[in-house]
C-alpha cells in the first residue's frame, strides 16, 4: 500500500474508519494546567463558550502545511515566563464548543478532559468548573483532578464522592505539577492510596509520564520520569493506568529510547499498564509506534497545547510511516483501546 502523507487524503483516510470505529481523544486539558486558571466569562455569542476579556473565538483551521518538525512542544525550552504566556494564550476560549469544533474539525467522535490541579481546593473548583463548562454531553468525559493537598486515607473518600456527583470516569495524576516526589514515603503512599482507591472505584488512572523542566523547584520536574515510577506497585488497582507521552514528556531521542526500555520491562510487569501517545516529537512518536505494543496504547494529543486536529494528523502519518497495519493499529489505538480503558461499550457500538 503506497504511504499516505498528504494531510487531506490521511483525514478522509481515519474519517471512513470513523465511520465504523468511533475514534478517541484520551488526553487534553480543558484548563491551563500551569494556572488551573477557571475564571472565563460566558460568551453572549456561541452557547458552551467561555472566553477571557472579550477575545474574539476562531474555530480551528487545518493548515495543509503542516510542519515537519518537533513543534507540538509547547513545553521545551525557554523561560518560565515566555512559556506560562504561551499558555495562557492557547487557553483565552475554553467550554464544550472549543472541544466539540476541534473534535469534528479532526473527525474524532470523543475527548477525555484531564484537569490538573496544583494547590489544595482547586480539584474541588475544577470539577464544578467542568461540570458548568463541559456538561453531559456524548462527546466529552470528564476525569477528576488528583486533590493536592487531602492526606493518603483521605483520597478513596474524595474520588468516590467525586464519582457520585460529578460522574468522573478517570483520575488524573501529574507528580510534577502536584509536587508528589513518588520515591519519598510520603508521595510513595499517596501514589499508592491513589491506584487502591482507582481500583476499588474502577477509575482508570492517567499519569504524566516525562520531565516539566520549567518547573521551579527543578527536582519536581523529573518526578514523573519512569525511573521514579517503577518503585510503584501499579497492581494495587486493577483498572487500567494510562502513562501519559508513553514516558518521553520532554525527553530528547536517547532518553525516550531507554525510557521505552523501562517502559517495557512495566508493561511486561503489570498488565494494567497503558500509555498514550500525547505531544510527542515525531522521532519519539515513531520510536513509541515502533516499539510498544499497540494493544498497549492509545491516542491523545495533549490539547489545547497541541490542536486536536495536528496531533492527529502527526499521528496518522506516523503511523503510515511505521506500521505496517495501518488500518488495524489505528482502530485499536484510537478507538478500541481507549474505549476498553474508559468502560465506553457505546464506542464499539457502530459496528456490533
Ligand atoms: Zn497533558
């Protein structure tokens, strides 16, 4: 079969595949998870958007140009400063339209919001904030942010509330944000009360896989490296745990190519482990493709840092480049998969 590379033809390719496979995105934020910022007003124009200071919305438009290059990264090099701008810009419109439009502007049936809270209070906010911003809907699953903050025996508690009341389908944990070093006792038994407490809900576990290197104090930065979390008994939950960027977050090609060693020596471990593709460099991207079994993944992008639209399509094109199974490998990553993670029957519904 001759490679795909022209942007239109790889969309129409996943587009009549999506019309079997319901195709999902399992990674994107719908809050900068820099600030944890949810203060927008309501639009007075559009139903289901949320702006800052009267910015005018653009839905999103596919450039055909799409580049060659590494520049998913918001998070690479540069200060603290020009990056929290960065992302505060890609974060002016956020609501159940913003998702929706980049959804169907890709052709992805669903997204998985992933809050990320930083400071105590704020996972409560979010998920009121999410609820108001992303209500029931088909398209959208909302996880719950981890809680900085409540102690170890306090955690079970606040997820299963948090199931009851706002219909959480997933736990998202960022060590590096959070500030949890897992190779301390004390962020050891909060990572653990966490995979117990997922377990017992049956809450898939999303955890952020790589370095945040702007990150003041630099040590937290790395506490989300696979060095530091194969301390971690991950069979303490059953329901499956998502390592997010399959490890590599940051990390330049030798790096990722002996976390994907770790990465596979966990997998082979504990069979509850997953990871994602998200806001990965295309030499990583291809090295993760290459590398870890596709029934062991699934798709994200990492939005609304990366349009939901150009990491597909990154993605789409890696893996014409490197499967050779295209059309299977897509079907499990991006939809199979994430539907048997998440519990989602309706994803495989189509084609029953
Ligand atoms: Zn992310």
């Amino acid at each position: 079969m001759p490679k795909l590379s022209e942007p239109h033809v790889l969309l129409e390719w996943a587009r009549d595949l999506g019309k079997t496979y319901a195709f999902l995105d399992s990674h994107v934020h719908p809050f900068d998870v820099l600030t944890g910022d949810t203060a927008y007003q309501t639009s007075e124009r559009y139903d289901m958007l949320f702006s800052k200071g009267g910015s005018v919305y653009h839905g999103p438009v596919i450039d055909e140009k799409l580049e060659n290059d590494s520049s998913c990264h918001l998070f690479g090099a540069g200060n603290e400063r020009a990056y929290l701008l960065a992302s505060r810009f890609k974060y002016t419109h956020t609501g159940a339209k913003v998702i929706s439009d980049q959804l169907a502007a890709a052709g992805l049936s669903g997204a998985l919001l992933l809050p990320v809270a930083r400071l105590p209070g704020k996972a409560e906010e979010m998920l009121d904030a999410t609820k108001m911003m992303f209500p029931d809907e088909s398209s959208v699953y909302c996880a719950c942010a981890y809680p900085v903050g409540l102690p170890a025996d306090k955690l079970a508690e606040f997820f299963c509330t948090a199931r009851e009341h706002y219909k959480i389908c997933a736990i998202k944990l960022h060590l590096n944000l959070a500030g949890i070093d897992p190779a301390a006792q004390n962020g050891h038994d909060l990572v653990e009360a966490t995979l117990d407490a997922a377990g017992a809900l049956e809450l898939p576990v999303i955890i952020h896989g790589g370095r945040t290197s702007s990150l003041k104090p630099s040590g937290a930065a790395e506490y989300g490296l696979l060095s530091h979390l194969e301390a971690i008994d991950w069979s303490l939950s059953t329901a499956p745990v998502i390592i997010a960027h399959a490890g590599c977050y940051e990390l330049v090609e030798d790096e990722a190519s002996t976390a994907l060693s770790k990465l596979d020596t966990l997998f082979q471990k504990y069979p509850n482990l997953m990871a994602d593709t998200s806001n990965l460099g295309p030499l990583s991207l291809r090295l993760v493709l290459k590398e870890v079994s596709h029934d062991r993944l699934v798709f994200g992008s990492d939005a609304l840092y990366v349009p939901i639209w150009k990491a597909w399509l990154v993605f789409l094109q890696a893996l014409q480049d490197v499967s050779p199974s295209p059309d299977t490998d897509l079907i499990h990553i991006a939809s199979l998969n994430p539907a048997d993670c998440l519990g989602l029957s309706f994803l495989k519904g189509n084609h029953d």
